[in-house]
C-alpha cells in the first residue's frame, strides 16, 4: 500500500475576487521509499497541493474535497493537535528561500533544538548536542560552532543545509521538498540536491519534489506528474515523460525547456516556429572594456568585485556574461551602464572612453540613451503607479525629445515591435501577466533605440513556456533593429541559445571566453566544466514532437 | 557579540555631537524669541535707568558669543540659572517637575503597552475576531479624542458623577505628606518608604491622568503590533516553523512575536517622545505640577533661563531615549553590527 494516497482532492481560497480553485480533482500516490516529482508552472497548484496535504494552507484556503490518507490515517479529518505531531515528526518539508525560511533572529542550532524539544527526541539536556548531530548529518561542517550563527550570516546552500537538518531532525517518513533549489547557484544546487538525493536513499524516506525545472525532477525522481492549472495533466516514469510526453502540454513543457542541442525556436511550440530573421555580426567593436577593476573600500580589507577585466562586443553581436552570484557579473555590467565608477580600466564605447564620464553625470550624457538595460524582476523594476503606457514613456520623455502626440505613437509602435496587445497599455503592473511585465520592461529598453541592451537575467523569474517565448523576442528584436546584447546570466543553457560568444567569471575574474558553442562543448576552465556539469540533465533522446529542424538562427 | 558592543559605543559617541548642537539651538533660539525680559522683569513703572541696570545685572547687554561663553560654562557647572518668574534655580525646579511628568507618562505608557501589545497580537492572530474589531474601535477613539477631552470626561464620571476619584489637584493630596525623595517618583519613592498609606494616595491621583494619556498612546501601539504581527504572521520562517510542528504559542510567541517586537519598540521610543511633549494640557486638566506646564508658563513671559532650561532637558531625554532605543534594537536584532 502507498505510504501516501490522495484522491480527487480540491482546494480552494477565498480572495477579494471571489473564491478561486487552486487544485481541482488530483489524485497521487507516493510509495515507501518512492520520489515523487510533482512539475508544473507559477499558478499551477503544486505547492498547494502539498500545503494542503500538511493542513498549512495560507488563511482563506479551505480543502474542500478529497481523501488525504498517510499510512492508513485521515490527515483531511485529523485533530489538529494530531497534525501538528505528524508535522516535523511524520512528514517534513523544505522550502525555496532558505535564507527565509529560518527566522532570522534565532541562532540555527537553537532553531533545530525547538523542533527536537517540541517532537521529544531531546531534552533540555541533551538538545544541543543532538543538534549539532542533525546538522553534522547534512554534512555541515564545524557543526559546533555553526550552531550559534544567525542566518544572515550563512550562505544561500548552507542555510538550506540547516533547513534540512530541521526537516530530518526527527526521523520523519515523507519528505516534501518545495523548490528546495531556486535561488541558489547552479553549483550550489547540485550540492543540495545531490545531499537531498543521499540523505533520501540513507534512510529510505519517501519523498515529494516540487519543482519548475523538468531536468531536476527528472535527474532526481523517480516518478513526474505534471500539473496545470491545478489539475493533474499526466504523471509516469521520469523517463518517459521526458522521452515520450503525451499530454499536450507535457510536450510543450518539455519543449520549452532549454537543454543540450536545441536551438532557440525550437523551445517555442511547432505552429510557432517562424524562421530566424538572419543576422549580419559587424566587424567594428561597439563597446571594449579593457582591464576594467571595481575594489570596494570598507570597514574591513577592500573587496576586490572585479579584478582586471577586458572583453569586447561586436556590432549586432550577443555577448553572455556567465558566473555565480558574487562572481562579479552584476557590477561588471553596473559599471558598463555607468551606474557605478569603476576603480581603474576604460570603457571604451563606440571609441570614447565612458569611465571618463562620472557615473553621477552620465545620466544627462547625450551617449546615456545608447545603451539600456532590462532587469531581472520585471515587476520590482516598474513603478507600480504607472501604467505599461507611462513606464514605456517615460524614457521617450527624458531622453527622446518628442511631443505628447509623437510620444503616443511611439508607445504604441513599440509595443505592436514587443508582442503587448495595446489595450493592455493602460493597465497597471499587478494587472499584468509576468511574460507581459517582461514585455513592458522589454519596450522600455528599446525606446530609444540604443546600439547596446544590456539584459539583466532577464529570464530569471519567468516561468520556462514564458522564458521561450521572451527569448526569442529578444532573437527577434535584435534581429530587426541591429542591437548588440550583453546578457547576464548564471544559466549556461539559456546564455548559450542567444549568445554568439561566452565569458565566463568567477570571483572577479574572467576565467574563460570565446564562441559560444566552443565554450559549451569543449570548455578550457575545469570551473566552466564544474558549471556545464552541475545544470541537471533531462534523459537523452528527449527531443520532443517533430524532428528538429535546421539551426534556425543564422550565426 | 564584540561586533554589537562596538555598534553601541559608536551609538554613545554619535550622541555627543547631538548634545553639543542642541546646546548651541537652544541658546540661539531662546535669544531670537520676541519680548525683551528686562523690561517684564522691571514691571510696568520702570524707567530707562532701571530696565538697563536690570539686563546689566542679567547679562544681556553683552554681546551673544560673550552670552554664549557664559552660558556654557555656568552649564558645565550645571547651572541653569534662575527663572526670572519664580525666582528659583532652574535646576531645582526641573529636579522636582521632570519626574512628576516622567512618572506620569511612563505609567501611562505601561498601561497602554500592556493593553494594546497583547490587544494588536490578538488581532492580528484572528482577524475579523471581536479582538480585530475592539482593536480598529479604540484605535479609531484614541486618535480622534483630544486628551484635554477625555480627561475632563474622566473627571466628569469618575470625580463629579461617580465620586470614585479624587480631585484632581496634582500629584498628592494634602493630607498626605511627600514621601522621602529618591527616585522623585511618588510611587516608587513611597513603596521604598514602605509608607503604603502615601503609595495609595499617589496612585489614586494618578489613575485618571495616566488612563487619559495611555488612551491617546493606544492606538499608534495597538495599529503597529497588529501590522508587524500580521507581516510576521505571513513570513516564510513561520510557514517553516509551522511545518515543523511546532505548537501555536512557540510559533506565535518566539518566532512571529520576537520578530514584530522590532517596528513595536521604534514605535513605543517615537510615542513616549511626543507624549513627553504633548501632555501639557493633561498636565494642565489635572493640575498636574510636571515639565510641560512649566515651559508653557516661562514661554509667555519670556523667561530665558527656564524655556533654555526646559528645552535642554527634554533634548537631552530625547538623545538619551533614542540612544536606549538604538540599544534594545541591537540587542534583540543580530543583524544589526554587522553592516557597514
């Protein structure tokens, strides 16, 4: 018998809007010793499911059918105050945000102590010590003196380290592991996951894997079912979803994930393939940076952000900018959009020099309209008091020099250029769908035609079939209006798809740079290598539908 | 830790400066108010002759830097002169009305923390509960009554109509006798005497002044508990606490609790600051012999030394009660010290 049955279970909130259903009608089973991976997009009821499942909903979420059962018990119709022993003690979870996910104000050791000291697997005696143990278990070195520190002052992969030390205090039986990955370092993640993975085997736990990331749940699962909408779309073999999707929209999923050998309209459903617009790369160069150095004074010893860093883009031409978080990337581009001055080096653009310009009076520089940038959260980075129409102006009217009336037309020009449907113009941020804010972030940029966009992991907080579709504007874009790009990334596989060349670094430095498919196939630097290996891989064969065509993007 | 006591001493040395500029305002500005104190000192018969041998005698026909240097050093000496109205020191007078004022405000602040703190968590933690809606009715009351009114409604009920009250003339009745100084706090002071006698007499006073102003502190209390407690409520740290079993009071108590405390304690510091300075007209309702109603009086008639001396004290409470805020925050938030 499954350790874990649900059955047709239903959830729904009530919000201001009326009341809205988030799953409707799934049934799952875990079995003892099983990995379930449960897939699907923002909205699509996944992390729901699994709140529900620990009787966790958020206020207004009621269950409203369906049968939870766990090892022969009624989790829907059990007293709370038998919930609250399963929780922690039966079924655990882990959580995205580490770092948020422990409070913030309460040493780690003594965060694990509660949660032993609450299930009785300690006493006021022994708690600390069986505290260091739980974290020594998730190989957390130096245990001992890791159990005073706050979370502030641990990083992303140790703090979710700690979460899982809290998770498997107490010997549960099911693990829920709610994107336990995201916003973490590829690197880091691979760690995590791999821990994750050993820990599951060590003690034969059963676990839940709720992911947006095919490849996660199919290098670390055993079973996949795909969620949309909050129903249950198709579940199978971790395999063979990859392999063989027959859903519809498993296929589209699978699609639009970007893996090994796949261009970038091939992440785009069939019927919305259109053929690459070619693209002729100049042989002058638009920006040179040369030897570019940022050392940050402070209290202590000088931080060193980027050390000595020299590259060049071409006319038309895309560089990546690839690293882990703290590699240096953000303020190599930071200092490139001369929002920062740089310690030492030039910025040469077009052949003037723009670290001349301090970065304090660059905003009225007449060169300031040439390059842009678009950000990684596309709903913090617009005012939530404009509208799309007032964001996508407001540019024009500092920079463009043009009337209401030509201004109005512009607006409208860009966003027929971007894909948004004009009425959509007059709506505020919240009202808009994430692909759409992108969008908006997108015809911003562009509006006053700069030669160089610099994009921020412009895709970071996008849902994949989102992510494909903002990709291959971007392809689209520069095609049509002659832009070279400097995309900023930590992902290799989405970096690749629209780059020509790579430059990759790490603690900043450059550690490697050149075309991007050399870089991708036969990396120089053991670290591009560790960062090619660490992204997850869907099984092979996973080419999906129709055969692929050609390379549709010219090169 | 050594990060935090550092944060600390370099909070006390950021103080200093403070006090150093408020020395120099409040001398410029006591000099630049209207009205010139020789002549109201000299009454309404005085001649020339008289009016300057009074500013002589005074020291105001010296320049201001000279003023100034005198100022300061008869300051480090702490003297703050005498008030021209009373003839008294104004340092004795201070000594003896900034701890009637400070009794009577940190009373009514600790009534209204202990009824607003426990009012907002209970709020937040079952909104739309009668807690939720006690919560918004005596927020939406103690904002829009003026204190002068409640407190002349208490006086109304509780003195006139019900007779449970004493009269309210001051801070003791005189058939009571001071208890020993000390503290300058009446209640304190007696409870130290062990003279219970004179502790209730003190207490009775107090009642209706301190119910008047903790009425008023209530609502910006009571608003910011039950924001922080429901901002707290929805962290992810919570979500986790929860999901690791933990029972209802640990999660409420020691994860979300401890968190809101944060918003709470730079709140309590901003309300007891303008209670400080705004309980004049409870003062003045309930004959209340404290700080502010003596500053109003020295104001009218332009007497230097006691409006210097008035604003002084309280700056210096200021610097010292944000200093004390500063503190407290270090010591609950380990995050603080560590930042640049």
């Amino acid at each position: 018998m499954a350790l874990l049955d649900i059955k047709e279970l239903a959830v729904a909130f009530r919000t201001r809007r009326g009341t809205v259903e988030a799953v409707r009608g799934v049934s799952l089973e875990v079995a003892r010793g099983e990995t379930l991976a449960i897939v699907g997009e923002s909205g699509s009821g996944k992390s729901v499911t699994s709140y529900a499942l620990m009787r966790i909903l958020d206020a207004g979420g009621t269950i409203r059918a369906g049968e939870i059962t766990y090892g022969g018990m009624d989790l829907r119709r059990a007293a709370e105050r038998d919930m609250a022993d399963i929780r922690g003690r039966e079924i655990s979870m882990i959580f995205q945000n580490p770092r948020a996910a422990l409070n913030p104000i309460r040493k780690v050791g003594r965060q694990i102590e509660d949660v032993l000291l609450r299930h009785g697997r300690a006493t006021r005696q022994d708690a600390r010590a069986k505290a260091i143990q739980a974290m020594e278990a998730v190989r957390i070195r130096d245990a001992a003196s890791r159990y005073h520190a706050y979370p502030f002052e641990l990083s992303g992969g140790m703090c979710q380290r700690v979460v899982i030390a809290l998770a498997l205090a107490c010997d549960p039986k099911l693990l829920i592991a709610d994107e336990p990955t995201t916003g973490l370092d590829v690197t880091t993640q691979k760690a995590v996951m791999d821990l994750v993975s050993e820990l599951i085997r060590e003690r034969g736990l059963s676990a839940i894997l709720i992911t947006h990331d095919l490849g996660l749940a199919a290098a670390y699962s055993d079973r996949v079912a795909v969620m949309r909408d909050g129903e249950l779309v198709e579940q199978g073999p971790a395999a063979a979803i990859f392999a063989d999707p027959q859903h519809p929209y498993s296929r589209k999923l699978v699609a639009a994930t970007p893996r090994e050998g796949v261009g970038i309209r091939e992440l785009l459903p069939p019927e919305a393939r259109t053929p690459a617009p070619p693209v002729q790369i100049g042989g002058r160069a638009l920006l040179e940076v040369r030897r570019l150095t940022k050392t940050f004074e402070g209290e202590g010893a000088p931080v060193h952000a980027v050390k000595d860093v020299s590259f060049s883009i071409r006319e038309s031409e895309s560089v990546g900018l690839v690293g882990e978080s703290g590699c240096g990337k953000s303020t190599t581009s930071a200092m490139i959009m001369r929002l920062l001055d740089p310690t030492a080096g030039e910025i040469l653009f077009d052949g003037d020099d723009l670290a001349k310009t301090p970065s304090r009076r660059f905003a009225r520089d007449p060169r300031r309209a040439s390059l842009q940038l678009v950000f990684q959260d596309a709903t913090d980075s617009l005012n939530p008091r404009f509208t799309a129409r007032a964001s996508i102006a407001d540019p024009l009217a500092r920079l463009g020099g043009l009337d209401r009336a030509a201004r109005r037309r512009r607006v409208e020009e860009l966003a027929d250029l971007v894909g948004l449907p004009q009425p959509l113009l007059e709506r505020f941020p919240h009202q808009l769908s994430g692909g759409q804010k992108a969008r908006v972030g997108i015809a911003r940029a562009i509006a006053l035609e700069p030669k160089l966009l610099i994009l921020d992991e412009p895709t970071a907080a996008l849902d994949v079939s989102i992510q494909a579709v903002v990709l291959n504007l971007l392809a689209d874009l520069k095609a049509r209006l002659g832009m070279s790009y400097l995309f900023v990334s930590h992902d290799l596989q989405v970096v690749r798809l629209l780059c020509d060349r790579i430059v990759v670094m790490r603690g900043g430095e450059i550690v490697e740079q050149g075309p991007a498919e050399r870089i991708m196939t036969a990396p120089e630097s053991d670290y591009t290598r560790s960062l090619l290996d660490a992204v997850p891989k869907p099984p092979s064969g996973g080419a999906p539908t129709v055969p692929p065509p050609a390379r549709a993007i010219a090169r | 830790m050594a990060g935090r006591l550092k944060t600390i001493l370099s909070r006390v040395a950021q103080a200093a400066p403070v006090v150093v500029g408020v020395v120099i305002v409040t001398f410029v500005l006591t000099r630049a108010l209207p009205g010139d104190p020789a002549v109201y000192f000299a009454g309404a018969a005085a001649d020339e002759a008289s009016i300057a041998e009074i500013r002589t005698a005074l020291g105001l026909d010296k320049s201001l830097p000279e003023q100034f240097v005198l100022y300061v050093g008869d300051l480090l000496r702490g003297d703050l002169g005498e008030s021209i109205s009373t003839g008294q020191p104004v340092v004795t007078e201070l000594a003896r009305r900034l701890p009637a004022s400070l009794e009577l405000t940190l009373t009514a602040l600790l009534l209204s923390c202990g009824v607003a703190i426990p009012l907002g968590v209970l709020a937040a933690t079952r909104p739309g509960s009668w807690a939720d809606h006690l919560c918004r009715v005596l927020v939406t009351a103690g904002v829009s009554l003026p204190t002068f009114f409640t407190g002349l409604a208490l006086i109304y009920v509780f003195y006139y109509l019900l007779g449970l009250a004493p009269t309210p003339i001051g801070r003791l009745d005189f058939i009571y006798l001071e208890p020993p100084r000390v503290t300058g706090f009446f209640l304190v002071d007696a409870a130290l005497a062990g003279d219970w006698e004179t502790w209730w007499g003190a207490a009775r006073q107090i009642v209706l002044p301190a119910v008047t102003l903790a009425l008023f502190t209530l609502a910006p209390i009571c608003r910011i508990t039950r924001a922080a407690m429901l901002q707290a409520l929805s962290a992810d740290f919570v979500r986790t606490a929860r999901a690791a079993g933990l029972t209802r009071p640990t999660v409420i108590y020691r994860y979300a609790f401890h968190n809101a405390m944060l918003p709470v304690i730079t709140t309590l510091g901003m309300v007891f600051s303008f209670t400080l300075g705004a309980n004049v007209l409870v003062e003045k309702v309930f004959a209340w012999p404290g700080i502010g109603s003596y500053a109003v009086d020295a104001l009218v008639v332009s007497d230097y030394a006691a409006v210097q001396g008035f604003v002084l004290a309280m700056a210096l409470l200021f610097v010292a009660l944000n200093l004390a805020i500063d503190i407290a925050y270090t010591l609950i938030d380990p995050r603080i010290g560590f930042e640049n």
